[in-house]
C-alpha cells in the first residue's frame, strides 16, 4: 500500500480528465479566488446563494490534478446545502486530513474516518501522508470558506 498509485487514484483521475461543474455563472452573486503558491494552484469559484442556500456554483482554475479534482468534488456535493451545512462539510473535510487550518495557521488535529457525506472528496483521504499537497487538496474548501464569509458580511 502506499505510493503515488494511491495518492493519484482512478476517480481523482477522471474528475482532473472529466471536471464536474467548470466554468462560471451569468448569475454569480459570490465569488471568491485561491491560491496555494507552493504548488502553483489557482481556484476560482462563483455561486449562487439565495436565502441562506447555495443554489448553483462553478468553479475555474488550473494546477495539480489534486487541486482541480478537489474542486470538481467539492462542487459536487455542496449544492443546496445551506451556509451551516457548507460549514459542516469543510469541517468534516479537514478533518479527514487531520488538520485544522485557521487562515494561515494549520494545526494537527486527529485524523477522522472521512464521513459518507463527503461523497467523492473521500478518494484523497491518502493525500494526508503528503503534508505538502494537502493545501492542494484545501484549496477549494478554503476558497469555499472565504465565498461565504464575504457574503455573510456583506462585502
Ligand atoms: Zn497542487
């Protein structure tokens, strides 16, 4: 076990290859862009949120096949969820890294089991034996965190 055939499995693969929701919204009224310079990785989500709930989101951007297929799940699982439960589901995400990361602080936390609700996200489970891709593997939850925070506060 172990190795890069288990960091790049087949489904990270095909969400790289085959991305799910890329492009942008017409209709975006939250957007927010990512970076991880350590790996070169750009992000760009636009959403839509209505009473609380993101109703549609896309994403664009380039980098690692990590980042990108991150993205592509990400986006997968998160529309019609409410703020709370976008909230819950980075947090079940990072958890599944054992990191806890706060703006530019990480701190290790205890790995969890990843949960079922994390859909496809729980393929890179094995990106957390590689410390440095795993702001690779954060980069949308991260920029998803952000696209919420401007809109609950307006900006
Ligand atoms: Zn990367």
């Amino acid at each position: 076990m172990g190795g890069v055939e288990e960091l790049y499995r087949e489904v990270i693969l095909d969400h790289f290859k085959a991305p799910q929701n890329r492009g942008t919204l017409a209709n975006a009224n939250a957007k927010a862009d990512g970076m991880n310079p350590l790996c070169g990785d750009q992000l760009t989500l636009s959403g839509v949120l209505e009473h609380g709930r993101l109703t549609d989101i896309r994403f664009e951007g380039h980098g690692c096949a990590i980042s990108q297929s991150a993205a592509s799940m990400l986006t997968q699982i998160v529309k019609g969820k409410t703020i709370e439960e976008l909230k819950h589901l980075t947090t079940l995400y990072k958890a599944m890294f054992g990191v806890e990361v706060e703006g530019d602080k990480t701190n290790a936390v205890t790995a969890s089991e990843p949960s079922e609700e994390l859909g496809d996200l729980v393929a890179l489970e094995g990106v957390k034996k590689y410390p440095v891709r795993i702001k690779c593997a954060l980069l949308s939850a991260n920029t998803l965190l952000e696209m919420i925070s401007k809109v609950s506060s307006g900006k």
